[in-house]
C-alpha cells in the first residue's frame, strides 16, 4: 500500500512539473523555422519561409543553396537539381535553436517534408520517395510531436494516476492508443474531417475533466465510485477518438507524400506511439527508483492540490481555444 502511495504521489510530482513547463511553453519556441521550396519547372525553384516570431528581425536566416544556383527576380535557377543535395541555414549573429521543417515540392508532383534539428546548419533534400526514408522521417515527426504536446503529455499522467494498479494502466493505455489510432488514420485519409479549432478545444476539456475526476476521487470516501475507476477502458478510448483527430490536424499541416502515403500515416503514428511510450517508461521507471527513499511524497499529501494545479492549466487551456474558436 506505501509503494502504492508513494508512485502516486510521483505521478502527481511528474504532472506538476509537465504543467510548469506547459505554462512556460512559450519561453521555450517550440515552433520550427517554416522553409517550402517549390520546383515549378525543371531546376527553377521559389523559396518561402515563414520565422516564429520569437526570432528577431537583426537574426532572420537566410536560406543558401548550392553555388550553382543563381537568382533571377523571385525565381532560383539551378544547373543540377536539387533534390538529393544540401541546402544550408544560416543566421547573421546566432543560432537561436529552432528547428527547421522543410517542405520540398518537386515539379513531378512528389511533396517530401525534411525536420532538422536546431543543431543543423545543413539539411539533405531528399531524391524521389522511398519507404526507408519515409519512415524515418515520419517516425520522427510522430515522436517531436508527442514531446511538443504538453496538454497530451497531462492527459496521460493524469490516465496513469487515475488506473493505479499495472494491469490497469495497460488496459487504459491500450484503449487510448487504439481510439487515438483510429480516427488519426480517418481523419488523415478525410474520411471524417472535422475542424481542428474545436478539437483543440475539447482535448484541454479532456485533461480538465480528469484532473476534477482526481480530485473528485480526494474528497470521496470511496473513491471507486468515480467514472473514471469505474469505467476507464470507455473513458480512456473515448477520449482517445477525441486525441486522434488532434494528431491528425497536425499530420495534415505537416502534409503526406504523393507516393508511399500508407508508410507516412503508418510511421507517424508509431512514433506517436513510441513517443508515448518512453514518456510512460520514464515515469514508471522514476517512480520505482523513488519508492525506496523515506521522504518521498504521498498521493494523500499531494494529490487534491496537485489536481487543482493541472485543473487550473486546463482550463486556462480551454478559454484560449474558445477565444480563438470565437
């Protein structure tokens, strides 16, 4: 019952901190340097980027291509295409650690979609599609997302905390992936589209609504008779559906290739998965090293508070999303 105890009160320890950073997310850009280079005949190209505004005017990047490439008004001219060659990103008084997501249109039709991290100066543009590159490079995307996604990242500490035991954290765990799995193929494939502002709104909806279950729990004296205890397969994989069209919207900005576009959904949503995945891993295995030492706190001690806190960024979430909507 202690060790019970004591790797609830982590879990709680490790939602205050994820909504600390959440709170703070904009002290930290997580938006990438946006570069599209579009082929609109053979070797001549245009270059749009679109710069998060944290960026200053004094260190706006230049995007630089290969010496063979000359400009003519708005219009780049190559001798050698470029697609399988280097481009570079280059800042004029420093690297102000963003990423970059490069889309690549090629005048055949293929759309190919390039993440470099805010240590690369030099990006490889990739040749005409391959499943081996695809999949790493969607994988990637899928597990940037899931660490970028804090009201996702609360949604499932608040699912560990609420399952307790490890049977059933694997039974919630399960259904939320296969809800979320479902409708993020739906939705991406426009079999059911749906506007993206809404859902945003109804996700943070989501982690108010198990934060108040938390607390709800605290102040019963049975806390078994809380929905969530009772029945959290069905609400584990409802909200499931509801987080599946949330990846999808951000899938469909990222944009599919033309070809190998199953290979494309496919790895995205496992390295959604695999993101997930080591996120849970990391907390349980935190939670088991803690467990040993005395002082560490209780779900008794922390826990209505701490459901307070997440409940409070929720809903700050909720009301920003409304704002938006309206």
């Amino acid at each position: 019952m202690m060790h019970e105890l004591r790797l609830m009160g982590l879990l709680i320890v490790a939602a205050l901190t994820t909504a600390f950073m959440a709170a703070n997310a904009n002290a930290h850009e997580a938006r990438p340097l946006y570069v599209e280079i579009t082929e609109h005949s053979p070797s001549a190209y245009t270059i749009r980027q679109q710069v998060p505004p944290t960026v200053p005017a004094f260190n706006l990047p230049q995007i630089v291509l290969p010496k063979d490439c000359t400009r003519v008004d708005n219009i780049w001219r190559c001798d050698t295409p470029l697609d399988g060659r280097n481009i570079a990103i280059e800042y004029p008084r420093f690297n102000p650690s963003v990423s970059t997501l490069v889309r690549f249109h090629l005048y055949g039709g293929e759309k190919h979609t390039i993440l470099g991290n805010p240590d690369e100066a030099v990006l490889s543009l990739p040749g005409r599609d391959s499943v081996t590159q695809i999949a790493g490079q969607y994988m990637r995307l899928g597990v940037d997302h899931i660490f970028a996604g804090y009201d996702h990242l609360l949604f499932v500490i608040c699912l560990l905390f609420i399952a307790g035991t490890g049977r059933r954290i694997l039974v919630v765990i399960t259904g939320f992936t296969l809800a979320h799995s479902v409708t993020l193929a739906a939705a991406t494939l426009d079999l059911i589209r749906l506007p993206a502002a809404p859902i945003e709104a109804l996700i943070a909806l989501s982690v108010a609504f198990l934060a108040t279950e938390i607390a709800r729990a605290q102040r019963s004296a049975d806390y078994r008779n809380t929905l969530t205890w009772r029945h959290p397969i069905a609400v584990s994989a409802s909200f499931g559906l509801l987080h599946g069209f949330g990846f999808a919207s951000v899938l469909r900005d990222i944009g599919l290739p033309q070809t190998e576009t199953a290979a494309a959904l496919l790895f995205f949503n496992l390295g959604i998965e695999l993101g997930q995945l080591l996120f849970i891993l990391a907390i349980l295995a935190v939670g088991f090293v803690v467990r040993w030492i005395p002082m560490a706190p209780s779900r008794d001690q922390i826990a209505l508070p701490a459901s307070y806190f997440v409940g409070i960024i929720a809903s700050y979430w909720l009301i920003e999303r409304v704002i938006n909507i309206v």
